[in-house]
C-alpha cells in the first residue's frame, strides 16, 4: 500500500493506494483519523497517488477536475452499494440521506430502507471529497454529521455553490 499526505484547505488529507486504485482519502483530523506512519510521505511515484493529488488541486481550485481515478474503497457490501451511489451525485448538487435510502431499497427491490443505516455507511465512507459524501444533507437541506468536520463540509458545498441550511 502507497500512502501520501497531502495539505488542503480543509487541513490535511491522507491518500492511500493499492494495486492501481484509490482506497482511502480521509482527513488526518476527521471522526475516524487514518494511522499515519512516524513520516508520512509527501511526494510520491505512485500513478494513482499522483492523479489523485492533481483532481484534489483542481477541484480545491473550484473548477471541474473531470472523473476521478480509479477507486476501491474497502467495506461491507451494504456499504460499497452506498458508496456506489455516492459516486452517481454530480458535481454542484446534494440529495438526502432519505433519497438515498430510496434509491438503494429500488435497487434491492425491497419496499424501504432505512435513512438511518444509508446515513452510517455514509458516515463510514473511506474516500472523502472524491465519493462526494459532503453531498449528502438532511430532507430538509440542513447540515447533518460530518466525518471530516461540520465546517470542512461547508467549505466543500459552498466550494460546489450547493445550497445548505445551517
């Protein structure tokens, strides 16, 4: 496994990579901290890394950074289904965790499912910024939990110009 950390202006971000994908972006100060090596690295050679690196400088610029690299996030199957979907929110819009909830219980064909546990593997995401969690607010448009911070999530929407109640 490759790792990089990387300054942002959220704080600090570190970047995992395994066998050609992506497998963790998560904010060194967020809910659930990575555990970072004595020196973490700062420069890579990993192609994934790097590519990683150049979506996250171009879309912290607030313009468009294009598909991001290849991604394998590791968790449960429910939850790599719900992170699934949070790669399908585009870029400048949000949608609830309820939506989501919906969404997943068509796909299973099932009648419901809860917001609740779409919430937790939300909250479980191991690749911020690029599964655009930060996408995800209350039915109502308020801000909800963050795993990155309440105001990083902010920053992140106004960034995208997506409309949030407070």
């Amino acid at each position: 496994m490759s790792g990089l950390l990387l300054d942002s202006p959220v704080g600090p971000l570190w970047l995992t990579a395994e066998n050609g994908a992506l497998t963790g972006c998560w904010f060194v100060a967020g809910r659930y901290p990575p555990a970072l090596p004595a020196q973490p690295p700062r420069q890579t050679d990993d192609p994934v890394l790097t590519a990683a690196k150049d979506w996250l400088e171009v879309y912290f610029s607030g313009r468009d950074p294009g598909p991001v690299p290849p991604l394998a996030p590791r968790g449960t199957s429910f939850q790599r289904q719900v992170w699934r979907l949070l790669a399908d929110i585009p870029r400048g819009e949000a949608t609830s965790y309820g939506a989501l909830a919906a969404r997943l219980a068509a796909e299973r064909r099932v009648p419901r499912m809860s917001a609740r546990a779409v919430g937790g593997a939300v909250g479980r995401n191991p690749i911020s910024i690029l599964l655009p969690c930060h996408r995800v607010l209350g039915a109502d448009g308020r801000l909800t939990g963050y795993g990155g911070g309440l105001e990083n999530k902010m920053f992140l929407l106004r960034l995208e110009g997506i409309p949030f109640r407070a």
